[in-house]
C-alpha cells in the first residue's frame, strides 16, 4: 500500500470549484454529471457544521429572492443559505404584487433589473416557457427555485442529498419508488429523479395513467440513459407490494393550490392508493430486513400517509429540512464562486 498521489488536507474550495457550476443557471439536474454531483454534496458535508453558526464565504455578495409563487421551505432555506454564507438578502415574496412587474414589467426586463444588484437570482415561477424566454436577460446565475410543473432542482438536489447520506455517501444501484397520483405536476419528483439517474439509482414511478409524466421529463430521462420503470393504476395492495422492493419512497406531495378546488380534490380523491401505513412499513421489515426509507416535498396532507410514521426509523422528510441549508450553502457559493 503507498500513499495515493492526490493526498491532501480537504478544501471546501476545491471541492466548489470542482462543481464547475461557477457562472451557470442551475435549471434540469441532468445537466449535471456523476462527479459535479459528487463534490457539491462533499462541500454541503463540509458546510454542515456551519450551517448554523455561519461561515464567511459570500462576504459582499448578494441573493435576490424572486418568488412568483408561495414557498416556505425553499424560500427559507435559500434565503438563510447566503446569510449562513456571510452574505446579504434581497427579497420580494410576491412580487407579482408588489414589484413593477404589477405595473406590466417583463420577467425578462425583472430579471436584468435584479442583475444590476445581485449576485445570483433564486426565482419561482409558475410557467416554464416565460422563464425560458426571460432567461438570456439576466447577467447573473439564475437558481431554479421551482419553475412551472417541469422543474424544481434544489429541491431535488436536497433530495439527493438526503439520499447520499442516508445511504453511506453512495447512491448507485439505490432502488427508488416515486408515488403520486399526479406526475404531470410533479416537478420535485421529476428533479429528483433526474438526479437519481446521473447517481446510477434504479427509478420507478407509481402514477396513475391519467396524469402521466410529461414528455419534456420522460425526454430527459431517457436522454441521460436512466435505469427506469414505469408502473401505472397499481391497487394499494399492488403499490405496497412495489415498494417492498426498493429502499426508498418519495412522495411529491399535492401542488394543487387551494385556489383551484376541482383539480386539489380530485388529487386528494386518489391519493388513497398510494397511502403508506407505519404498520406497511413495519411488516415490510419484517418480511425482508430493510428499513425503507420516506421522503416527502412537504407540505403534507393527513391523506398522504400515517403521520405515527414521524416518530419511527422509517422517517427521513423532517431529515431533509434539516439538510436544506448546508446543501443550499453549497449549490449558491459554488454558482457564485467562493
């Protein structure tokens, strides 16, 4: 055994430049490789114990919040992330409302506005097209801080996170379930696996045939060589005899906003299939040893799943808020430049 030739005390700024995402939007997880993966996780490990306390690597750089859309979690966590940095926020929450674009400015001419004064832009939006569109004008990196129904990267990258440490830094040959009745709205389960497939994770959908996965995703995934299956209209028996063969299970949650009925209760109407009982999981163990996992986007529904499953093993979506900071700390420095 000789000492390997790369040997050396760990950087957290070799490990943010080696994400080589320095200068660039971050807008579809599969525009990143195996290795950019690797070493932003390896920085947010880096940056956990600072996620409180705070570390000062964007001195003197600004976040600008554009958030078209309602966020807790991510607006939160992205938000603290640059204050955790060392750096300075600017927010506007709704700013549809109030901000120029109430008076007909473009997102376009919004997002050359925030370049002149900030560094790096986490925006929500809620059509995919209009940021495509708006996109060029901006001067700094723009975050996708979930645009339309298509994508949602950080939280996907979260998720991937979450997954990568709760499974000894490794994710290859990782059996993931996605669960919902909607995967046409589903764009946090489309970002995460996006992901799942530049880790070498096994994914398999449980949808209903309905709402199927839009095209734009499935494109993607097949784009970038994903190990996939596909399961359409199972019977809660059915999906409960699925999951038993994977290690994790996400649930996406509803993104129906309350403000259209029709569609949020025909969501929760169907949602009963895909319901997972703390005994499910248990008996699970019991039959084959493993303890699968449970992830969520939040927020949740009562509908969704047994909430007794917060206190158990099987919980890990309360584990994901508790990563969102370090992981964010890492994706904003690294786009920015420490």
């Amino acid at each position: 055994m000789s000492v390997s030739s790369s040997f050396a005390p760990l950087s957290i700024y070799d490990e943010l430049a080696a994400t080589e995402l320095k200068g660039r939007n971050l807008e579809f997880l599969t525009d990143l490789t195996k290795d950019q993966f690797e070493h932003l996780f390896t920085a947010a490990a880096m940056l956990e114990p600072f996620s409180r306390g705070g570390v000062r690597l964007m001195e003197g750089k600004v976040l600008c919040a554009l958030f078209f859309q309602p966020s807790t979690r991510t607006r939160f966590s992205t938000e603290l992330a640059m204050l955790r940095l060392g750096g300075t926020v600017i927010s506007e929450s709704n700013p549809a409302v109030a901000s120029s674009a109430a008076k007909g400015e473009s997102l376009a001419d919004h997002l050359a506005t925030a370049s002149c004064y900030a560094n790096i832009i986490g925006l929500r939006h809620p059509d995919y097209a209009t940021v495509r569109a708006a996109l060029p004008s901006a001067n700094v990196p723009v975050i996708s801080c979930g645009w339309g129904n298509e994508t949602h990267p950080t939280q996907g990258l979260l998720d991937m996170y979450t997954a990568w440490r709760a499974f000894g830094n490794r994710m290859d040959g990782l059996k993931v379930c996605l669960a919902s009745p909607d995967m046409s709205r589903g764009r946090a389960a489309h970002s995460f696996a996006m992901g799942l497939a530049a880790m070498g994770a096994h994914i398999t959908y449980a949808a209903l045939s309905e709402h199927p996965i839009p095209d734009l995703v499935m494109d993607k995934l097949r784009a970038a060589g994903a190990d996939l299956t596909v399961e359409y209209d199972l019977t809660n028996d059915e999906f409960l005899s699925l999951l038993a063969e994977h290690d994790l299970c996400y649930l996406p949650g509803c993104c129906v906003p309350k403000d259209n009925p029709d569609a949020r209760n025909d969501f929760m109407e169907k949602i009963s299939r895909f319901y997972i009982r703390r005994s499910d999981l248990e008996k699970i163990k019991s039959i084959t040893g493993k303890t699968v996992g449970l992830m969520h986007a939040l927020p949740r529904n009562e509908c969704e799943f047994d909430q007794s499953i917060d206190s158990s093993e099987f919980e890990l979506y309360f584990k994901q808020m508790r990563f969102s900071v370090p992981l964010r700390m890492a994706l904003v420095a690294s786009m920015v430049g420490a």
